[in-house]
C-alpha cells in the first residue's frame, strides 16, 4: 500500500493512482477541501463513503479520524486512527495523530504508549513540531515528567512556537525544576504576550520556586516573577493579576511594592478577606502593626473560612506578640487553633509580669537611695555630721544588698 507523506495529506496524483477518476476520488477531493475549510460535517461524510468502498486503505481511515476529532466526535475518531495505525504502523503521521487524539480524549497512558514507540530523531521538521507537545502531554500525565523534558528542549531549540515553550515549562514543573519552569514560561510569554495564561503561569512557577529556595536565588526568582506580573497586570488590570503582582513582591521582601500592588487589587475587590490578609503581612513586615491589625479585622469582617482563617488569626496572633499585647495574642491563636501558641503567650505574660514588678522595685531602690543620699548631704550642710555618718553607713549597706 501506498504511504501517506509525513505531512498528513495524500496528493492529488497519488489519489489518482489509487483510486482513478471515478467517484473515490470526487469523494476523497470533497473530503479534503471540505476539511481544509473546516467543515467537518461535510469532511465526515465524504471520508465515510470513501471508506465504506475501501475500508482497508489507510491514508481514508487516517482522514476520516482527522475529520471526527474535528468534528468532536472523539471515540469514533480513536477508532478510525487506530485503524489507520494498524493498516500502516511505520507511518509516523498516523501515530501522531492518535497520539493527540488519545490525549484530548484523556487517555494519557495509552497516548504515551503510542508516541513513545515513534523515534522523534527520524521525524521531519513538521512532523517533530505536532508530536513534541501531544508526546510531553502524555509523558508527563503518565508519570515521565523527564522524558518530556528531553523532548521538549530538543524541539524548542529551533522553535518560535510559544505553545511549545509553555508546554516545557509545564514539563519542568511537574519534573519540580520550578525556576527552568519559569524560564520557558517566561519565554512564552516573551513569544506571545495576547495570551495571559503565558504570563500567569511565569508568575505561579516563580513563586512555587522561590518558596522551595533560600538566599539570593529565593530573591532573584521572586523579583523576576514580579517583574513579569507587573507586566502582565498592567496589560489585563484585572484583580488576580495585581494580587498575583503583589504576592510575587512580598515573597520577594519588597514590602512597600507589594502593598501598592495590593492596594490595587483592593480597590477592584473591596470585600476580599485574602487581600486584607496579604495587605496585613505587608504592614507587619513594615513595623505598621496597628494598621495590621485593623487589617486583619477588616478581614474577619468580611469573612473568612478554612485555612484563610487559620491564617488571619495566626498572624494575627503574631503581631499583637510584637506588640506585647500579650492576652489579645493568646485569644488571637486560640481562634486560629495552635495551642502551643496560647502556652506561649501566657508565659510571656507572666515573664512580662514579673519584670514589670521588678522594675518597679527597682525603681523604688534607686529612688530610696537617692532620698537618702540628699538627706545625708542636707546634714551635712547644716553640721550634724554624726548623724550624716550614720545614714551613710546605712545606704552603704544597702548598695551592698
């Protein structure tokens, strides 16, 4: 049997050959241009009678799958692609397009099962450029995050294609190389910067990253990733976009930056819980702890649930530790639940108690021994100095308790 080009489509003369001039060929002539016009109804139908007359061509079965995922029509399109494989196992085109197929269909494993067998290094420039994403897709929903990788950088050597470098940067996260993550996404975004979904996940990788890195590379991941959603929230100015601007600086310890950003936000969705709470973060980390705290009651005024409430109270909790109001702080964890935290505060209001009580003492020491040093001086002054003596050595053995 004849082989279908790499390209996908048999030509014209080739039809000829195999099918004359009769009406096959009309049919398979209808199908194509009716496909290339995106009509996929019509394609369908034309395929169908094609096949019905030649069920065992490949190159029909391959068209007529092409035509059903086109038409969404997704497990009668597995059925032909797969009959199209069968007929003709060493053509790369068939494989690839079941591959996708089974990719959209969700079909993950069996899609990487497929792909995998077609050698990427013996494909031709078109050919790699469709199986590099359905192939990193699978790979990485089936469990081999790694081998998407490797096929994804091959290809995005050569390529402009900001759907491949997005589909890398996918590959590198789920491979948990979070600033390479960021890198391709970014670079995606360089390519395509219409797209937001680009920019977004270069800013999700970048934090993911700089939360599971310390030092200067913590810094550095976070800054870019702010950078880029600065970027991006100036172009949409949609409120995730400057919450995501804003939760990139704080990481970044740019507090101030993040605050703006924040604010911003605020003034698109002024009865958010979460913004009040990153808002409060800010004020804390800027020595502002009574408007963090009026922060965070806005906050609970609003409302808030689950974790976000756990996380209000804790911080909660921990500014009015800073603020050595240590019994709002106790009542403060009590609600976010950390018991440990609670013991803690009452200790350190005990502690606090207990020194306050004996600065008082001492300050009623050192005002004692001032009184009885101007005492002494006064006697002086007027010549009873036996009795002068006598006090002085009184405060001398007090100086020595």
């Amino acid at each position: 049997m004849r082989r279908l080009t790499l390209s996908g489509f048999v030509t014209p003369l080739l039809m000829l050959l195999l099918f004359g001039t009769g009406t096959l060929f009309a049919d398979w002539a209808k199908g194509v241009d009716a496909y290339k016009k995106r009509d996929y109804k019509t394609a369908v139908s034309e395929f169908q009678a094609v096949a019905k007359q030649s069920p065992d061509h490949a190159g029909t079965q391959y068209m007529l799958g092409l035509s059903l995922r086109g038409a969404r029509q997704l497990p009668q399109a597995l059925t032909a692609l797969q009959k199209a494989v069968k007929l003709d196992p060493q053509n790369a085109s068939y494989g690839i397009a079941l591959g996708q197929t089974l990719v959209q269909a969700g079909k993950f494993n069996d899609a990487y099962l497929v792909l995998k067998k077609i050698p990427y290094s013996k494909l031709d420039s078109r050919s790699k450029s469709m199986y590099a994403p359905a192939f990193g897709t699978a790979a990485i929903k089936a469990g081999f995050p790694a081998e998407a990788v490797k096929v994804l950088e091959l290809q995005s050597r050569s390529s402009s294609d900001s759907s491949l470098f997005y589909s890398l940067g996918y590959a590198y996260g789920a491979n948990g190389n979070w600033s390479k993550a960021f890198q391709a996404f970014k670079k995606a975004y360089e390519l395509n910067p219409k797209d937001p979904k680009n920019g977004r996940s270069a800013v999700k990788a970048a934090i993911s990253g700089g939360r599971r890195s310390v030092g200067s590379q913590k810094k550095s991941l976070y800054s870019q990733g702010a950078r880029v959603a600065e970027k991006l929230a100036n172009g949409t100015g949609s409120f995730d976009d400057a919450l995501l601007a804003g939760e990139a600086w704080l990481g970044a310890e740019e507090y101030t930056k993040a605050l703006a950003w924040f604010d911003k936000a605020q003034v698109k969705q002024s009865q958010n819980s979460l913004v009040r709470f990153y808002k409060a973060q800010c004020l804390t980390s800027l020595g502002r702890n009574s408007e963090a705290i009026a922060s965070l009651k806005d906050a609970l005024k609003i409302g808030v649930s689950g974790k976000l409430r756990t996380q209000v109270y804790g911080q909660m909790g921990y500014v009015y530790d800073k603020m050595k109001r240590y019994d709002d702080a106790a009542g403060a964890y009590q609600n976010a639940g950390n018991s440990s935290k609670v013991r803690e505060m009452r200790d350190k209001k005990e502690k606090a108690e207990a020194n306050a009580e004996a600065d008082k003492q001492q300050r009623e020491y050192q005002a004692k021994l001032k009184a009885l040093e101007k005492q002494i001086e006064e006697l002086r002054a007027i010549g009873e100095t036996e009795e002068a003596n006598q006090l002085q050595e009184h405060l001398d053995q007090l100086k020595k308790q």
